[in-house]
C-alpha cells in the first residue's frame, strides 16, 4: 500500500488545465498509480502509463454500475437513463449488441456524402466573414458535430443552443447544484425529444432504436433508450468537437506538420488524425470506474471497498514506452494503438463516425483556407475544465 501524499489535481489551476502532460509524466516517473484530488473535488485513484492504463480499461474489477460506487465519495452521476457507459456485462453485453445492430459501418459510411456537404456549407459562411477572423469552435468544430448526430439521429429539430450550454456547463462545472440542473435540464429534453420521435418515426438511428430488437425479441426499454440518447447526442458530439479543434491547434502550432500535410493530403491525413488523437485526444481521463475488489497496479493496493478509479489516456499515449519521443507532434509517425477512444469492452462505438468527421473537416478547411493561423498566442489559449474532456473554449483563427 502506498504511502504517497494526495497530489491535489485541482490546486493546480490553469497551467494545469493548459497543459497536464507535465504533470502526469512526472507522477508516471514515480509508479503508475496515485492519489490524487480531481477538480470536481473528489478522490480518486488515478492510472497513468499506457500499460498500466491499458489494463485497467479491461479490468473486470473496476466496475462502471454507478451503485458500486463509495457513498462517502459523494460522486454524481451525470447521464441519466441506463447506458453502455453506466453497465458491466452481461448487460453491457446486451445493449452494445442491440445499439450495434443499428450504428453500423455502412450507416457511417452512408453519412460520409452528408458529413461534406455540411462541412461545405459550414466553411462557406466561415469565408463570408468580413474581417477574415472567426473563432473556430463557434465555426466549424462545434456545428459540425452536432449537425450529424442530430441528422444521424433524427432530431434536426433540436434546440443547439440551449443543449451546447447545458452540456458545456454539466462536463466543466465543479458545483454539484450546477451539474443537477444542468443534468436535469438536459434529461427533461431528452424525454421530449423521445416521445416525439415515437410519434414521427422515420428512416433514422433513433427511430431504429427505438423499433430494433434481436431475433428473441429483446428490445430496449424506457430507461435504456434515454440512456442511449444521452450517450449518442451527448457523447457523440462532444468527442468529435474537441477532437477537430485540439487536431487544428496542433497542426497551426507545427507549421512542419501542417505544410506536409497540406503538400499530401491524400496520404497523410488518415496517419494525421490517429496523431492527433494520440498526441492530444479530445478525452483526458473516461468516465468514471470504482474498485469492486482490490486491484494492485505496479506494487500498489487500489482498496475493492468503490474507490473512484480513472485512467489517464492522455498520459497512456505520452508513455515513452510505447511512442518513442511522445511529445513530438508527428503526422508520419506509427500511431497505432494509441486509446484515445478508451480499450476494451468499453471502446468507443462512435470511433469512426469521429475519424470521418475529423478527416472531412481538416481536409476541408486547409484546402480552402490555404493561409489560416491562429489569432491568438497559445499560451492563451482557454482551455474546457474538468478531467473529462479535454478541449479548447474557443480557438480563434484569421486567414
């Protein structure tokens, strides 16, 4: 058992926010298990290290069922409804197969025309702008996202605004009430958009979903449905904003990088977006893990008793033991392997309805925006909180 101090994340502040990599690499130097204070308030036992991480996003041990969860850690649940990201098998089991039979590869690659023309439109009113600035979350990385789940869904209807505030406001928040409302505001919303969508079925995933069941008959239920809803709309827009907007700072931060990219686009960009994803992906730690039986990591007792347990991917792939000079921003470089999208059981359905969007907005955007540069110094750069999500608030760009 280590006697190590609790390291506090959160006292941290901003240079932490900014740039956690430092700090994660000095606590790996160290062993692969910590600690720590998170900027919700919380305690956790926090995993760096890509082995190390690796094994725990597959560890049967550390449960995601929110009930296994210590009472006195005071954690709050953010989603509501029963979903693949709050199950352990055998019903984790079930509701990834019944989602799978709808979220399929061929209804990706079916949005594939939908996701450029979009993308189209979006950087057409981008170049409308007078003074040649905008800011490009605002323009492109946020839109995009949310337009093709909400197309893929059925639910063009839906209040972005209002959505992206509540969603923005439940992922960064470290006030318990905020995040309450905020989750419930959003839950409240989601049960509309449901009802209606019972009663204007159509040809989309949502109506699919709510229709599907397997060759028993098996189908989902109230609360997996708004589960599932939480996860595609929620899950499913804010992954894929954080993942366009980090892969152009990088690219503008790395005018090597960028010019190689722009001179092969055809052969670089599929290499470039695994690069981002591993360099700095738009997840920092997954959603949360607590210990059902004691789980030893590299010598040290993570006690069984529901201990907050996350995985920091962001550090897993900066481990030097697995990419050579991890802190170099390298397009050609073998990212294989990498976990931004997590590992396991619990590996990211959406993955590549994120590689496609991510692939068309970057191809898109330098090709028409041969001289775009950031507008603003990167140390300035603000940057989502919480340990969640890792992305910036804003990104403003000029060309």
């Amino acid at each position: 058992m280590t006697t190590e101090a609790v390291v506090d994340l959160a006292a941290l502040g901003e240079e932490f926010r900014r740039d956690p990599y430092p700090v994660y690499a000095g606590l790996r130097a160290r062993g692969p298990v910590h600690r720590v204070i998170i900027p919700e308030g919380h305690e956790a036992w926090l995993i760096v290290g890509y082995e190390a991480g690796r094994g725990a996003l597959n560890d049967p041990r550390l449960s995601k069922i929110w009930s296994a969860a210590a009472p006195e850690l005071g954690v709050q649940q953010l989603a509501s409804g029963l979903s693949m990201l709050s199950t352990d098998p055998p019903v984790h089991t079930r509701l990834r197969k019944l989602v799978s039979r709808e979220f399929t590869a061929r209804r990706v690659e079916a949005m594939a025309a939908r996701v450029r023309a979009l993308t189209d439109d979006l950087l057409d009113t981008m170049a409308k702008e007078p003074d040649r600035r905008t800011d490009l979350v605002e323009a492109l990385s946020f839109p995009l996202p949310i337009s093709v789940i909400c197309e893929l869904l059925g639910v063009p209807f839906l209040d972005r605004d209002r959505f992206r505030y509540w969603s923005n406001t439940a992922f960064t928040t470290s006030s318990p009430q905020v995040r309450t409302e905020m989750t419930g505001a959003m839950t409240a919303y989601l049960t509309g958009l449901l009802a209606d969508k019972r009663e204007r079925s159509a040809d989309d995933l949502m109506s699919a979903l709510i229709h599907t069941a397997d060759e028993d008959g098996d189908r989902l239920n109230a609360e997996e449905l708004l589960g599932m809803a939480w996860v595609l709309l929620v899950a499913g827009h804010e992954t894929t904003v954080n993942l366009i907007s980090n892969g152009v700072l990088a690219l503008l931060t790395h005018p090597e990088q960028l010019a190689a990219l722009r001179a092969d686009p055809d052969g670089l960009l599929d290499g470039a977006v695994e690069e981002i994803l591993r360099y700095d992906g738009p997840v920092e730690t997954p959603t949360y893990r607590f210990s059902t039986e004691p789980v030893e990591v590299g010598g040290t007792v993570i006690p069984g008793d529901g201990r907050l347990v996350l995985v920091a991917l962001s550090d897993a792939d900066r481990d030097p033991a697995r990419f050579p000079d991890p802190d170099r921003f390298d397009i050609r470089r073998d990212a294989r392997g990498h976990i931004a999208f997590g590992h396991g059981i619990h590996y990211c359905l959406g993955a590549p309805l994120a590689r496609l969007e991510a692939k068309v907005a970057l191809r898109g955007l330098l090709e028409r925006f041969p001289g775009l540069a950031l507008d603003i110094d990167p140390a300035d750069v603000p940057w989502r909180g919480g340990l969640l999500i890792r992305g910036p608030e804003t990104l403003p760009v000029r060309w």
